[in-house]
C-alpha cells in the first residue's frame, strides 16, 4: 500500500475538535467552509499520493546531479513539480494581491502533511519557496514584492534561504559573506553559503536567493548581519529575465536522507543583491522565513513518521510468522499476521499516538498563525504569544518524536525494515536531518526555556496553563473521559513546577537553563499532546455518546489511551531529571570526555 | 581523530572492579594474569586502530560485489583480513586442542569490543566464523570437528550461519530447506536461504555454512528442524580442498548500512550437508551459535556507540560556535567550542555512560561465561543462570541505547553529522541493524519474561537479586559513593516489583507479559547498568580515598553521577508503564490501525 493522505484524522481533528466554522468572523477566514476545506483536502490528498509519492523512491536512489553549476533532479519530479504549479497548489495560502488563493494557514498546513509524507525531499521545493515569499511579503519594498511575489506564490519562480558558512552553523554573528554596496544601490554578494536547500535545480527558470550577508564597515556579531534578496537571474523591469547572477552551485552535500532534494555550497561573487527591510536588520527580517522553517519541519518530521507508521501496519498485517500467545488467530494460515503480538502492537501504537496526537498539535497552532491576524487584539495577542512560544516546541517534539516513531516503524518491519527493498530505511533516513537543521533541537529547547518563556514576562505560558485549566475543569464532569482529563491536568502540574523550577533555578545560573532545557521541551511537548488527546477524546466521545457505531471514534479513544498510560509517564521521569541541574553536566572537566 | 580502542576502561573494569586475578583458580584461567591482558588488549587496540579502523569508510563506501556467483569485499579488506589471520587474533579464545590460543570469554569480549568499533561489518567476518567454531566444537561429531575446527579457528576458513528464509525470519518452524539422505550417509540440501552475513566472500578458501533445514518426512515445525554443516568446497579426508559444493550466493542484499559486510541470498542446490548433533534437534544445536551471536550483536551495538561517541567529543572539542551561558570560555577566538554547552554535554555524557556501563556489563557477562565452565559446581550452575538471564538483555538492552547514543553523537555534530562527510552518519547506519538482526529486541524480551525468568522456578533471578542485595548491605556504610548504592537499591526494588506484577499477571494472561516484556528488559537493563556503576564508582573511590589524583577515576565518578541522576529516573516511567498491562494494546481491533 503506498501512502494513503490522512484526510479523515484532520478534518476529525478541523471540524470536529478545532470547530473552524466558528472562525469566519475572523480574518482570512471569511471564505472557509468546513465543506470546501474538505474539498481542498480530498483534492490535496489525491494529489500527494498519485502525483508525489511515487517520485519518493526515485528520488532517493538517484539523488541530484551537478554538472557545471547546472543541478538535476531525479527522474520526473521536474515534471511533477510543473504539474504541482499548474495545478496552482504553491499558491494556497499565498496573499491574493500577490496572486495567491488566501487559504488560512490551517490548509497549508494539512495539506503540507500530505505533502511532507509523500515525499519529504520533494517537498522542500515549495516548502524553501513558500518561507521565502512569506520573508519577502512581510519585509519587501513594494517594488521587491511586485518584483518576486507573484512567481514565488505561484511556484514559478523556487525560493531559498541562505544562513550556513561552513564556519558557522548556528552561531550566525559569525557570517562572513560581504556585501559591498554598488552606486545603483544594489550590492555585490561574496561568499560561500552552505547546506542549501533547494539551491540549484532544473525546475524552474529563476530561483530567488534570500542571503544573509555583512555589509561592509558594519558591527561585528548578529548585530551587523543584513538580508539581501540575490535571484540567480536578475529580474527586468518588466519581469523578464535579464542576465545571469553571480551565483552559482558549486557543490553538492552527501548525505545520509532526503537525496532529493539539492543540498547546495552555493557560491556567490560579487552577485547582485538588494537589501530587504533594514541596514544589520537582517536577522529579525530572516526570522519571517526561520519561523516558518522551523513548522514547516517540525511538520516534515511528523508527515514522515505518518507515512512510515502506515509502511508497519502495512507489513505487521501481511508478515505471518509466529502464532498469538493466547492461541492463533489465523488458524488456517501457517502462522499468524504480527500485529496480534503486544510488543508489535505497542511500537504501532507508539507511532499512532505521536502521529495523531503530532497531526491536531500542528493544525492547533496554524490555528494560531491564522489568528495573529485577528482584528480583534487580544485574540491575535494571544495567538502570537501562543506562536512564539509553541514554535520551538513543534520543531523539537515532532522530530525527535517523529524520528522515534520512524525507527519503531522499521523495527516492526524485522530484518525487511533494513533493506532498502522496504520504504523504512528511507522514512528513518529521511526523518533524521529534522531533527537537525532549522536549528537543532537542543537550540530550540533554549530558545524555549531562554527566551520564549521569559518573554513579557511569562505571558504566554501563563495564558495557555489558564486555556488548559479552564478546559480541565470544564470537562472535570465528563466521566467518560476522566483519564484523559487527569492525565492532561497532572502533565500541566508537573510543566507549571518544571518551569517554576527553572524561575527559581535558571536566572540564578543560566546553565541550569540550559542543563533543563530539552527535558522541559520533553515535558512541554507531553502536554501539549495530552491537550490534543483530551480533545479528541471529548469530541469522539460525543459521537459515541450520540450513538455513532462508526470505529473511528472508538479508534481514536483507543490510541489516546496508549498515549495516556504508555507516553505521559515519562513526564515525571524527565521532571526528575530536570531537577538535577547543571552541576552534573558542568562539573566535568572537558579532558574528562 | 581516529577511533581510539578504550584500553584504560576495559582493563580499569576487569583487573579493579572484576578483579580478573582473583579467577587463576577456575578453569580456562590457570595462564591468565592481569599484565598478559594488558598486552593482549594493548596489541589489539593497536591492530583495530591501525588496521582495521582505516578500512571503515572504504567499507561503506564501496561495499560489497556480486559477480558470478563470486562477492568481490572492498578494498583492502581481503589484505586486511589476511593480516588479521597471520597475527593470530581469531583464535584467541579457541580451544588449544584445535590451534586455539585458550585465552577466556573476557579477553575475547574485550578485543571484540575495539574491532568492533573499528569495524563493525568487518569484525562480522570473524565473529560469524567463531559462532560456527562454537557451534560445532558444542555440536560437532569428532570427525567434523577434526575436519572443521582447526581451519575456522585460525580464520583461514569462514564461518556463516543458515537460519532464514523469505518466509520465516523469527519463526524458524516455517523453515522449508530440504535435506534428503544421500547413501553416504550425507544429505542433499536444497532450498533458499537469506541474510546471510558474510555468507560469500573472497578473503578465505572455504566457508563453512551451518544450516537449518528439514529432513525429508521430518515432523511438521520447530520439532522438525536439523542442523548441517555445508562447506562452499568439499574437504577431502587429507583436509585438502575437493570439489565445489552445490550451494551459491545468487543476491547480495542492499542495506541501510554494513555495507562492507555481504549480506547474502544464498542457493543451495542438492549441496551435500552433513548432520550436526541429533536429527530434528537442529534448533537446540543452532542456539550455541544463536546465543553467541546475540552477545557478539550486543556487544556491536555498543562498540560502534563507543566509536561514534568518539567522534562526537572531538566534534565538540573542534566545533566552535556561541558563547558559553555564563560567559566566554575561549575569549581569544571567535566562539567557544561547543562542548561549554550544557545541553552538549548533556548528550556526550549520556552517550558516555551508556558506552562505559555497557562496557563493563559486556565484561561481567564475559566473565559468567568463561565461569560457565566452572569446576565447582555451584559456581558453573550460577553462571549458566546468569548467561541465559542476560543475554536477551545485552542483545537488546545495549543495541537499543547504542543506537540512541550514535544517534545523540550525530546530534552533537549538528548539520555535518548528517553528511556522509563526518563518520556519523555510518555509525548510525552501521547500529540501527543491531535492534533487529540476531532475533529482533522485541524478541529478546519476549525470551526473557517467557523463558529465561520462569526457568527453573526463577532462580537465576533470585540469586541476582541477592548478589545485589548483598552488594547493597556490604557497601552500605560507603558514604562517598551513597547515591549510586541507593540508586542500584532503588532500581532493583522496582525490578522485582515488576517481576513480582509479572508473576501475578502474566500467567492469567500471556498477552500481559508479552505488553510488558519491553518495559522488563529496560528496567532490567538499567538494573545492571545501576550494578555496574556501583561497582565502578567503589573501584574509583577507593582510588581516589587512597590519594590518587588521577583525573581518570574522577571522570568514572562524575560519568555514573549522570547516569544515577539522568539516565536511572527512567525506571519509575517503565515501571508504569509496564503495570498499564495487555488491553490498552489487544482492545484495538487490527482495522483501527
């Protein structure tokens, strides 16, 4: 069975937990009925799985080609990219001044799933594109966005983003890529960037660079870093393409997942580049794009663990070999199908729960996204705060998970899983650069307890501790999902006391920040799925309560069960932990590794 | 840097924790003296790091050819190989009667552990020809062995082990090879069997394949199976080589990783076998090798973490990138390394302490097996219970926080690790097949709560219980070392509560041990690894209490501090868990996947 888009699970989780249609009051959503994002979704889906999925394959084994600055794809993804555009899916939730269809960011990014599991490598066309239309859109001039938007909402025209130098991944204050300025008030680009996504390929005719670069003569440090937009081919006035840019592809990355996708050392001389927003600005403008990145993968790694969580069901249900211990279940078969063996049932249910739970986390905050632009304050208030405090939280929680369920994915397959005859390898090979780039996921778990938290002073979490209580006390007389509400409330308990912890704790040695930060993250990412489990468990509940026999529901309250007595646990273990503080981590001299 | 084989560890562990010169007494031990270790150890570690180590990379770079019938190794493996034969390390613990050097278990699991680590695909071509020594010297009629050992035990022959078929990986009463007799008094094998490591190969004259099959009118299942031992070329009466047997490589498999190891499909085609040990009990006969290869895979799992933990230090140590949270640490260059970061430090030391516990949990089980053969009887009975108890847990215990381990060292390296550029993208690669080959590690816990526990009315459990306990009692009033002797009381306790909840529930219902079995072993694990870091911590602090300044036993104390506070809350989280029992998982019907 190839991947088959989940479309029933999000628009349960839309219509059902979210309850969109009471949002059309709100901006961008006057237009969205439940019914068409159905619609939308259903389409999206056929999609995702006729047109990319079958290129997932090919892609890996054949990977890009670099010849002469000229980059390659794999066998029929260019043209499967051209029948994306045709199609006009790029330009879903794009601005439709700018050409887009104005889709709220909830369809973006159900339908972002679809694609991310189809294939996570082809994915990343679009993906790097769409973050830098969004960069674009929100820090352009009005020429800049005249200029590229409308290719770049359509797909057209790819986009990418340009941070790495190979001598600094994280650290961006120490980009040494120049910009000297021009008299026509462009600016010559010079350096190398790295670890391109998407950085040169053969499937559109313009590929526009977003870069972060030093202008000449400005501080040292993040604080003298500016954006610049360098397409590969400068652009005329009238929006023909005129010559090429000084940039090229000079290199290609081998790496362990995700070979197709053109992972570029891109090299840029002297290229022309024209600032966007502000002189040493250029993080806070690059952010746009980052934050969006960083969903976007945080999206990718759960999307890859959906479609190889479906490979395991897959395969336990065809695998015979070995009988039930409480007697066969296929008696006229030489041996029983796996999944009638708990062990087997509990790595399936493992990345069932991370996948639906990870799958309504992701559609709760594009909620979120779709809110900040609320015309009511404290609603769109709130949503930012919610935004930049869940953002890391997504990144980090549905990779590291999402690769956790990939890897239970290929153990469920046996020695089958191993081979590259059977999609796991690829899923679990794929799945692991999510976890890394976009800033990696111990940087996301200090952005979280280091800055996101603190900020206006603790605003946001306090916010959505209040959201959580009011819903646990709301729901405190529904028996029928009692477990579900208690084990939401003891997860907040043990969030509230791990982040009054690090109040006490961390201002007074930011390395016990630091020492408890990816266990916060841990227990931050428990409870915001215990969030969503209560959730859906309320709104199957209901169904049930009402007499629907459909095993959906019944399915759904199954699989939050396991996420309830098998994953909440490990609160209390990572809050143990937590606890410890830095000096077990500090006291170590570094000679002692 | 390149892979440093861990001498000072190992030999730390086996003359102050073990205290190897205590054993001159027991059998296999009257010519092993502390200091002979050492130089053994010493040359070893140099052979894997010089020899071996290079040859890594190329391995999984190249991999292996199939032309013909004839697998082709990488380059310089066969050299290699060679070398490693005229210096004499296969035969290290092989019996003096067949050209063995009789040395013990625990310089064979020492030495194993740093050709591992060197190479893990190369090191598989030794060990699978010492399991099929093992094999038949157990199982072997004397002819045969006269014929077979000697040859394997130099490694001038390989070894291979025959157990699956596309139809039946775990569930061997599946198996369909055919042996017909001959009137010879041989058999002629027929049938398909895969995955077999170094199954072909050109680095020796002759393979030695041990296979499975059943004879012609044998009893349906598991009850029907036999071994055989099928040499690639008949050996003539003078041990001179005769003709080709009827067996071929026909497929080499493409993996995820181990590439420089021949993962083969093997034919056999009326190719003439002959019966080891008894018609129809091959299984039993199989299970020496099988035992052999699941500590062998154990160990592997751990000995690439080792390496690739390695790595990840050095990475840290080069890496410059940020500032430390309270202040520069390297104010003369343009960043601090990012070893200063606590949540680097937090993922080096986790790797760390499961390298360097497993280490010596891999020794002490070394040392139960070498005392298996034992003259006093009660101490041969008391090793024997242990050697079955543990080895599931090794097998799957150690591959499976190997791999988390290799998977934190790619963690640690950011970007770069996920680039075939750095070697972590191999080690991870190279340790995700040691969850699953050797009988997958959901199996290993299945063979633990459903036969290891239960044998003999649990006495292997009970007595190391009360080796525990009376490790706990006698080093009670050891102030120094306090948290890891409440830590190892702590764990045990809920071990035995799980058993105890394994004992009241499993019986009534198979299904809720087998929900429970994962769970088991990893507390169980932990358990031993709690033991072992006791033990370290008291050979460290007596050390350290003599007046040693040695940074070395300091290091052991603050890596098991990690472990007690970090790595040992775990525990509580499966303990819960596994009390969850069987319906959470068998509720769900196999639709609702």
């Amino acid at each position: 069975m190839p991947y088959k888009a989940p479309v029933r699970d999000l628009t349960f989780f839309l219509n059902e937990v979210l309850e969109i249609d009471r949002y059309t009051n709100q901006a961008g959503f006057s237009e969205v009925s439940s019914d068409l994002v159905q619609q939308i979704l259903e389409e999206g889906a056929k999609f995702a799985e006729e047109v990319i999925a079958p290129l997932n394959r090919t892609g890996d084994a054949e990977g890009c080609k670099l010849e002469a600055g000229v980059v390659t794809g794999p066998t029929g993804w260019k043209e499967a990219y051209h029948q994306m555009v045709e199609a006009g899916w790029p330009s879903l939730t794009c601005d439709p001044e700018f050409g887009g269809q104005g889709m709220p960011s909830i369809v973006g990014m159900a339908f972002g799933q679809f694609t991310a599991a189809a294939s996570a490598a082809f994915s990343m066309y679009p993906g790097l594109t769409h973050g830098c239309y969004e960069a674009l859109h929100a820090n352009g001039s009005p020429e800049q966005k005249a200029k590229y938007l409308p290719k770049l909402a359509t797909g057209e025209w790819g986009g990418t983003m340009n941070l790495t130098e190979p001598q600094c991944g994280t650290d961006l204050g120490l980009i040494r890529t120049k910009a000297v300025p021009n008299a026509d008030g462009s600016y010559s680009i010079t350096g190398q960037k790295i670890w391109i996504s998407s950085g040169e390929h053969d499937f559109v005719d313009n590929i526009v660079h977003l870069v972060l670069a030093r202008i000449e003569g400005a501080p040292a440090g993040i604080k003298g870093i500016s954006l610049f937009v360098v397409p590969k081919f400068l652009v005329n006035d009238d929006g023909s393409l005129g010559e090429r840019n000084g940039v090229e592809c000079v290199g290609l990355e081998h790496k362990m997942g995700i070979h197709g996708n053109a992972t570029c050392v891109m090299q840029y001389e002297g290229a022309k580049g024209w600032l966007v927003g502000q002189e040493n600005k250029g993080m806070a403008a690059m952010f746009v794009m980052m934050n969006e990145a960083r969903l976007g993968t945080g999206l990718q790694g759960l999307a890859i663990a959906t479609a190889a969580y479906q490979a395991a069901v897959e395969f336990a249900n065809d695998r015979l070999q070995g009988r039930s211990l409480t007697g066969p279940k296929n008696a006229d078969g030489p041996a029983d199908p796996i999944i009638v063996h708990p062990d087997v049932r509990r790595m399936l249910l493992e990345a069932k729960a991370i996948v639906e739970g990870g799958q309504g986390f992701v559609l709760w905050t594009a909620l979120q996204a779709d809110l900040q632009r609320s015309e009511d304050e404290a609603v769109a208030t709130k949503a930012k705060d919610y935004m930049a405090l869940i953002t890391p939280v997504v990144k980090a929680y549905l990779t590291d998970r999402g690769f956790h369920a990939t890897s239970l994915a290929m153990q469920v397959h046996g020695g089958s899983g191993y081979t590259e005859h059977f999609p796991a390898s690829q899923y679990l090979r794929d799945a692991r650069i999510t976890m890394i780039y976009e800033g990696a996921n111990g940087i996301q778990a200090l952005d979280l307890v280091g800055r996101k938290l603190p900020q206006n002073g603790g605003r946001a979490i306090m916010s959505w501790f209040g959201d959580i209580d009011a819903y646990v006390n709301e729901q405190s007389g529904n028996e029928a999902v009692k477990p579900f509400i208690e084990g939401l409330a003891e997860s907040k308990k043990a969030l509230q006391e791990a982040t009054m912890w690090l109040m006490q704790n961390g201002m007074q040695n930011p390395d016990n920040a630091g020492a408890a930060s990816t266990d916060y993250l841990h227990i931050f990412g428990l409870t915001a799925l215990a969030y969503v489990w209560a959730q859906m468990a309320v709104a199957a509940q209901k169904q049930i309560d009402a007499g629907s026999s459909d095993p959906f529901y019944a399915g759904k309250i199954a699989t939050g069960r396991y996420f309830v007595e098998r994953m909440l646990p490990d609160v209390g273990a990572h809050l143990k932990k937590l606890k410890t503080g830095a000096d077990v981590l500090m006291s170590v001299p570094a000679a002692a590794f």
